[in-house]
C-alpha cells in the first residue's frame, strides 16, 4: 500500500510539473462571413487551442492550478479567399488574486490588424528563429506578452525573458512584408507599439508599478486590505509620468481597458479626499472614461 501510495504521489509530481502555463480558450466568430465552408473555422479553433495549450513556453514550473486562464477570440472579417482571412483578435488574460476568489484583469487587446492565410487541416508549428504564419507569429507573440505581464506581477521585472521573446518575434514579423501590424508605421494601437512601449527605456517605471499594483497591493489586500488599498491608490501617480514622458503610449490604453474599473472599486472604502484625489488624477489622464469614474465624486 505504501509502494502504490508513494507511486501515486510520484505521477502526481510529475504531472503538476510538467502543467503547461496557459489555460486558453479559443473562439472564431464568423458570423460576418456568408457562404463558405463554415467547417474550417471549427477546424481552425480546436488546432488553435491545441497548438495554444498543449505545448510548454517556458522553462517555469506551474502547478496546474498556477496555469493562466486567457481566452482569443477572432473576428473573422472577411475571406477575400478560401484560405485568406481578413480578422481581429481579442486578447484577454487574468490571474487569481492571492487568497482571494478573485481574478484581476492582467491583459485586454484588441488587434484589428491580423491578416492571415490558413488551410483547412495545416499544422500549426513555431520556431523561434523561423516564422512560418502570421497566424501563429500573432498567437505566440501575445502567448509571450501575456506571460511577461504575468511574471511581471509577482517580480520586479520578472517577465523580461517572456517580453523580448515578443520582442524578436515582431524583429523578425518585420522582414515579411504582407503582414501587417508589425511595424511602427502600421499604426500606434499595434502589435510593434505594444512591444516597444513594454520594452523601450521608460518602461520599468510601467512594469515596476505592475508588480507594485498587483503584488503589493491586491495581493496584500485580503491579509490587510487598509494597506492594499493605500499601495494602490500611492502607486497611481506613475501614470501621469508616463502620460508626461509619452502621452500616447499604449500603456495608459492597456492599463484603462484592463484596471479602470477595477482601481474605481478598490477606491469604494477610501476617504472622501482620497476619492476626489482619485478622480482628479485619473480623469486627467482618461478625459474621455469620465463615466466610469463617477463612483468616485460620491
């Protein structure tokens, strides 16, 4: 009994070991795209959320409860051919906050430049040195992004590795002509302006808040949320920094279109000056999020 109990508990280890990171969920909407074979989208979601969840993308140890719930949903626009698609990719990520039943927002980005070619039943692979799609270079590219943001929130710059492995990704996306949403002139809501904007010289004061936010102040706030609170609401100025050092940074859009809602909540408990502190910060740097910041001039 002991030899199968200690057998058991072996396989369990090694299971949890080898967890990959992400936990994906993949979703194709065509609803825009009238008479064609509806079937390779079908195709094309589960080999996506294979190709997305069966494959390990770091060298990390997670704990199958530790793997990061995410979800890609594509828009499919147009189909100019039976194997070309014109789309839009939402990315959306989360993790648990610590001893809490609570999931914060880590990434919301909508790309709405994802042009890419795929044929019912190809295998979707990825090189690091060899780019074979658009498709998979995208994917793989916010798979990396999502897990530096990850990283990022439980070590001071902890998700290096993961950003400038997005990083090369979109150096060598650059060489590819026809693809688009890889270079600067592409537009400044991109898949290049939110690499540089994650890797350039002023982005340690960003990534530095992220950890600050994230693991000092939600973490810290079911043990003593007075103190998670009061981190939080201490460590919002370094937005202003950013909007002064880069006022249309891509940064200050990730951080409304994932924690706006989130940071107006966290204010529900502070004092009245805080709260009116809070708005005047905040709809400085958000002129046009007004509306959703109007719990705090209660």
């Amino acid at each position: 009994m002991k030899k199968l109990m200690y057998v058991f508990v072996c396989l369990l280890l090694c299971f949890t070991a080898g967890a990959q990171e992400l936990n994906a969920r993949v979703t194709i909407n065509s609803d825009k795209v009238q008479g064609t074979n509806k079937q390779v989208f079908t195709t094309l979601q589960t080999a996506l959320t294979e190709f997305i969840n069966n494959r390990r993308w770091t060298d990390a140890t997670f704990a199958v409860n530790e793997r990061i719930d995410c979800t890609f949903t594509f828009i499919i626009n147009e189909m100019p051919s039976e194997s070309s698609f014109k789309a839009e990719l939402q990315v959306q990520a989360r993790r648990p906050v610590y001893n809490s039943g609570y999931s914060t927002t880590l990434f919301n980005f909508r790309d709405t430049q994802l042009d890419f070619d795929y044929t019912e039943f190809e295998p979707l692979d990825y090189a690091q040195n060899t780019l074979q799609s658009n498709l998979t270079a995208s994917v793989v590219f916010y798979i990396y992004v999502i897990l530096g943001l990850d990283f990022d929130s439980f070590a001071p710059q902890g998700g290096t590795t993961y950003l400038q492995q997005a990083m090369q990704i979109t150096t060598l996306a650059q060489s590819e002509m026809a693809w688009n949403g890889w270079k600067a002139f592409d537009g400044n809501r991109n898949r290049h302006a939110l690499i540089t904007a994650l890797t350039d010289n002023t982005s340690e004061i960003f990534r530095n808040f992220w950890y600050t936010y994230h693991r000092k102040g939600l973490d810290e706030m079911a043990a003593n949320p007075d103190r998670g609170r009061t981190t939080i609401i201490e460590s919002l100025p370094v937005l202003q920094q950013i909007q002064s050092a880069r006022p249309g940074s891509v940064l200050l859009q990730l951080f409304s279109d994932g924690k706006l809602d989130e940071v107006t909540g966290v204010y529900t408990k502070a004092n009245q000056t805080e709260k009116q502190e809070g708005f005047k910060l905040l709809s400085a740097i958000y002129p046009t999020q007004t509306t959703r910041l109007e719990s705090l001039k209660k």
